[in-house]
C-alpha cells in the first residue's frame, strides 16, 4: 500500500512452538513499516513489531533505519 508517496507494509504472523521447559504456546505478531524514499527502497525506513506470546507476554520492538 502507498500512502502520499510513502510505501506501507503490514504483516501478520500466527504460530505454536514447544519449549523444552515450559512446553508448548502460541504466537501471534502483527509488524508494520514505513520506507521514505523513491519507491519501496527508500532512504529512511521505520517499523514497529508487536508480538503476543503465551509464555512471555507482550514485546514491542521498533525500528528505524537510514541508508
């Protein structure tokens, strides 16, 4: 999707994994980021990544990168 020139990603993720300690849990993420620049390859690039794990709780992880 391209927003006022600005291309957007979004994705969306759902899992289950076994720990050898805690056994099995679920994961769901959903991560969205920005590139500004020409095209999709843009100079300057932002994110943010939110991840919902049953055994960990909730991590947010942003990005941002220039290059």
């Amino acid at each position: 999707m391209e927003i006022t020139g600005f291309p957007i990603s979004v994705g969306a993720s759902l899992g289950s994994f076994n720990n050898n300690y805690k056994g099995w849990g679920l994961e769901n993420s959903v991560n969205a980021s920005i590139n500004a620049g020409t095209g999709a390859g843009g100079l300057l690039s932002g994110g943010l990544s939110i991840t919902n794990n049953s055994q960990e709780g909730l991590t947010l992880a942003p990005s941002l990168s220039y290059l």
